[in-house]
C-alpha cells in the first residue's frame, strides 16, 4: 500500500488538484467570472503588473549578510496539514486559498505536499522525513520559495529553510505582502508598514558574524581611552530602528483617527443610519457597492482588490438617506497584525448599524465564510444586537442546490447578483426595513416658509402622515432629536 508521505511521480495537471490527490479527492472550482463594474482600468492594469522577475533566487546556499529579504513569491511550492481538529475538507479549501493568495501576491504554484499529524512538528513544521522528502521536491521543480499553510514560529521558519535550502514563508507573510502591494492611500500604506514590522521584529535572522559584530561603542567614532563598550550588535540595532518607526507609525496613525471620527460623529447627528458592507474577501462586496450607488470604486477578482474604506450616500425607496461603507474584506486565520493596525478603518463596520453581509454563493463552502466574518467582527468588538442582512452574491453562477441549501439555513437572506442586477429591488428593500427607526414621534405644524425642514423629514426620518393645510404643513413623522426640536422650535411649540 503506498504511503501518504510518498511523491507520485503522475498525477493531475493542475498543482493544487496534484497537491489534493496525493491525501484526498479535490474539490471543483468555480471558474472567475468577468465583473461589469471594471472602470479603473489604469489601477487595474498597474495592479496586474505587480509581478515578481524570474530568475531574482533566494536560495540560501551562501548568505555571509542577510537581514531581511523582501518576500519574493516567484514559483512556490505549497505545504499544510490535516488531521486532528483540521478535516480533510477544511485543508482541501485552506490549501486552495492560500494558491490564490499566492497567486494574487505574484507567484506560480508548482506543487506541494499535505501531511496528516495532529499537530505541528515543534522544530520543522514537518516530520523529519517529509521536510527531506519536500528538500527534493524543491529542488526538482528549482522552486524559490515554499509557503506553509499556517502562521509558523521564527525557529520553524528557520528550521525548515536549513533543511530546503529556499526561503520559506507562511500563510500571514503572503496576505501582508498582498497588503502591501494594494495599499493606495496614505493611512492605507502606513496600517500596512505598521502590521509588517510588527510581523518582522520578532523573526528578524541574520547569517555568519555579520549580525553579531558590535559598535564597540563611543570609541568606533574616535572617542578614544574611556570610552569603549560593547555597543549593539546589528540585529539589535535593527530592532531598535524597527521599534522607533513602530512608534511613529502609531503616533501618526492616531493623529488620523480624529478625522474620521468627526465625520462618523456628524452623519450621526443628522440622523443617517451607517450601512456597512462586511464579507469574505472577493465576495463581491465593491461591486454591490458599486451597483446600489454607482460609486465607481475599483474592483478586481483578486483578494484583498479592495483596503482603503469607501462611503457612499445611498436612500430608500421613500426617500431616506443612509450611508453604505465599502473595507476590506475578511479571511480566515486573518493576521492578527492586520487586524490591530486596521482597527481604526475597520470602525466603520463594527459601529454601523446595519450590517450588510455579502457572501459568495458560488464558494465551496459559503457556511465557513459566513462563520470566519462572523469570528472577526466578533474580534473586532461587533455587537450582536447589529442587524443583520445576508445577501447571497453570485447567484447567476452559484448552483440551485446551493441557493437551496443556504436560504434553508438562512431564510432571511436575499438571493442577488452585482453582475446581472438580479435581486436588488429585494435587497434595497430588505436594507431599508433594517434600518433603525427614527427615535422621536412628532406631530407639529410646520409653516410653509421652512419647506426644508419637511425635506429633511424625509430624508432623515420617516414620514407618517403629511397633509397641507392653511396654516402649514401638518406633519406626523418620526425623526432624530435634533431635528425633532427644529420642528418644534419652527411650529412655535
């Protein structure tokens, strides 16, 4: 009987499918769709040029001064494990994430290898069997760089790229390089450099005497008899540097926060509700954006097209206005690193009050998205009294017996597609009862010289009764306080 462990010499064309064969039957994937909403075609031409050059090695044969290196997927072998509290199903689908993930930051999957463990191997990741048997496989297919599906340890990393011979990279270094490849804003770039060092400093290597040679403190500079220390080697020089720009990052970052909570502050006191469009990342959530309002933001089918915050003004079908919110979207075993410096942007999803929940309908296994966003709203401090809306995106390429299954566990969601506008009447419906009703009933007569106030009913509130009489505008509406007391103050109550 063979092995699990062993290397089939034949097997399936496609990598991920040859990586899924050798421990269990793959799964189908849905092939990409084309996206209407494409009007950026410089951000999207410049995005697609972010490829990594060929021939740029990182093997690690002979290194005499390395800190660093800037992560370069360019062919890459795949590694993870199942077994344990991971089925097989859960690895086949976190194996395919990660090759698009890979594939998004640049790279070509060669191949790869799955181990069934319980857990991890606390020195290499993998056995020390199946680390040689990857070595060979590595140098086989000439890879540059393997990915391991799972955040490793500093010792793992380094560990397993003695034993390859390449550079070896985990699941949280591929989506910050992602990151930092779509960041387009100032604050969107700074949360990205905030979240890399983070991840950097305590994995910082070096090789050879170069990262142990010290400054030999005042006298390196000439200070002469008296003088002299042992200064600081260059790896704790670095993290020093690294824990200075650290803290400039957070003090910046911080001076940004203001701002935004400003706006988020006066949308409140004019009384329009904040939609937020929460979901797993390439769910479709720009392009609903950009159907229900026309926003004309970006979209791309990658991962993670979308980082800087967009709000648009939307309304209901009476005419009430509210804000919808587009951020980046969600992932699995999403970088903690990432989590905490996007936490400021990530504000308007957790305090909106409605959360509209894009989910990819046309995805293996939509009930694990749904559960991933619900987790990292959950981190994020998401309240569960937020209401919620389900939206099953995809439906013109999703399967019947999906749609079935879903609306069966969910029987409030709205079945829709951005692509072909099928179900937006429903979703815009759906959205508008969602929204929190308006605090105070007032009845008031308002004179006809302040038809604004009226206008702002409207807009802002809702509307029970309107009738023009001869004194005024008799007006039976529920509004904000605010406003509340301008009707007040205008009918002379």
């Amino acid at each position: 009987m063979e092995s699990d462990d062993q290397i089939e010499a034949t097997g399936p064309a496609d990598p991920i499918d040859r990586i899924l064969s050798r421990a269990a039957p793959a799964l189908q994937t849905v092939a990409p769709q084309a996206d209407p909403w494409d009007e950026l075609a410089l951000d999207l031409e410049e995005r697609s040029a972010l490829r990594r050059v060929a021939g740029l090695s990182t093997e690690l044969l002979d290194i005499s001064e390395v800190e660093y290196r800037q992560l370069r997927l360019e062919r890459v072998v795949l590694i993870g494990l199942y077994g344990g509290q991971i089925t097989q199903q859960e690895a086949e689908l976190s194996l395919r994430e990660l090759a698009a993930l890979a594939e998004t930051a640049g790279s070509t999957v060669l191949d790869g290898l799955l181990q069934r463990r319980s857990h991890p191997d606390p020195a290499t990741f993998f056995g020390s069997g199946k680390a040689a048997e990857l070595a060979s496989l590595v140098a086989s297919l000439e890879a540059d760089t393997v990915v391991a599906d799972a955040e490793l340890a500093a010792s793992q990393r380094r560990a397993l790229e003695d034993v390859v011979k390449v550079k070896v990279v985990d699941r949280t270094a591929v989506i910050l390089d992602i990151f930092a490849a779509h960041a387009k804003s100032k604050e969107g770039k700074m949360q990205v450099e905030l979240a890399q060092l983070e991840y950097l400093l305590p994995r910082l290597r070096g090789w050879g005497e170069s990262m142990s040679r010290q400054a030999g403190g005042r006298v390196a500079a000439g200070a002469g008899i008296g003088s002299r220390g042992p200064g600081e080697t260059k790896i704790e020089l670095d993290r020093r540097r690294i824990r200075t720009r650290l803290a400039k990052l957070r003090r910046d970052l911080a001076k940004m926060a203001p701002g935004r909570q400003t706006r988020r502050a006066s949308r409140r006191r004019a009384g329009v509700p904040a939609v937020a469009i929460v979901g797993y990342t390439n769910a479709g959530k720009s392009s609903l954006l950009n159907a229900l309002t026309g926003a004309g933001v970006m979209v791309d089918n990658t991962l993670f097209a979308t980082l800087d915050p967009t709000v648009r003004q939307a309304q209901t079908a009476d005419g009430r206005k509210y804000t919808l919110s587009d951020t980046v979207g969600f992932v699995r075993h999403l970088p903690h690193q990432l989590v905490e410096a996007f936490r400021s942007t990530l504000e308007e999803s957790v305090q909106a009050d409605v959360w509209l929940h894009v989910v990819d309908a046309a995805h293996p296994d939509p009930e694990g998205q749904i559960a991933a966003v619900h987790q990292v709203l959950h981190e994020l401090g998401g309240s569960s009294r937020v209401t919620e809306v389900l939206a099953l995106n995809k439906a013109d390429v999703a399967t019947a017996s999906t749609i079935e299954a879903l609306k069966a566990t969910h029987q409030d969601a709205v079945v829709i597609s951005a692509h072909t506008g099928l179900g937006l009447d429903q979703l815009r419906a759906a959205i508008a009862k969602a929204l929190p009703q308006p605090q105070y009933l007032v009845e008031t007569v308002v004179p006809f010289t302040r038809g604004d106030l009226i206008s702002r009913a409207h807009q802002e509130g809702e509307v029970l009764k309107q009738d023009h009489q001869a004194d005024g505008t008799h007006l039976s509406a529920r509004v904000g306080p605010g406003l509340a007391a301008e009707l007040q103050q205008a009918s002379g109550g």
